[in-house]
C-alpha cells in the first residue's frame, strides 16, 4: 500500500508569486525573510512593497507600488513575512497604526500591498478598534 499524499496543493498563482520573489532576491538577505518552506506552510502570509516611489529621478514619471499592484505590474523588490494566526495579524496592524516602537524594520519603510491566507489573496474588509477608557486620577 502507498502513502497517501495529504498536502495541500500549491496555489499556482502563489508559486508564481513566489519564484518571481525567489528570482529578484536570490541569495540576498533582508530582515526576517521567511524561507521558502515556511512560505508555503504558513497560513498567512503578507507582502510588503515600498512605501513611497523611488526618487532616484525625481523628473521621471513612475508608477507608485501601490500603481504597479492595481495594475498587476509586478512590484520589482517586495518582501514577504509569514504569521501563524488572525492574532499575529492583529498584533502587527495594531503596531503599524499605533507606530509601535516594536514593530518590525521590515515595516520601517514598507507597506502592506497584498495579504494571502491559505495562498490565496485576501483583502481587508473592516478593522474593528477596541478601546479601554483610561482611568482618571
């Protein structure tokens, strides 16, 4: 009898996604840059693309990240970072509005231009903000 082969199969569209990654990165670091097995295991994963256009030549007229993603052009250096959980997520948004002091250098000058549950995309409908009345002395 053989084993029979319980893995999820892989997005072709997040492959894609992912080799493109793989081919403009290659052996090249950044910080806390997930390894291609935990891009594939992980539920969540975030792609990050530059927060404001490169300004080498500031004459030239370019499309924004955000531009190149609408328009499905291919951001040419975006990063990723893989979460085990909605609670990871909600931790690193919370960071981000809260320009929490702990939150990652990989958001230092990064944006989130995709999120991906389960390899495929997924888009932010609602943020819910709980608040806590502080007390007063």
């Amino acid at each position: 009898m053989s084993a029979k082969n319980t893995s999820t199969p892989i997005d072709p569209n997040f492959m894609e996604l992912v080799q493109y990654h793989e081919r403009v990165w290659g052996m090249e670091q950044y910080p806390q840059r997930p390894t291609m097995a935990e891009l594939f295991q992980k539920p969540i994963v975030i792609m990050w693309a530059e927060s404001s256009p490169t300004k080498t030549n500031p004459a030239r007229t370019t499309l924004s990240a955000a531009q190149k993603l609408a328009s499905g052009e291919m951001v040419d250096r975006f990063m990723f970072s893989c979460h085990e959980s909605e609670n990871d997520l909600n931790s690193l948004l919370l960071g981000m509005i809260m320009a929490n002091a702990k939150t990652s250098p990989l958001m230092s000058n990064r944006r989130i231009a995709k999120i991906y549950w389960k390899q495929k995309e997924v888009k932010v409908r609602n943020l819910r903000l709980v608040i806590d009345k502080l007390d007063s002395e």
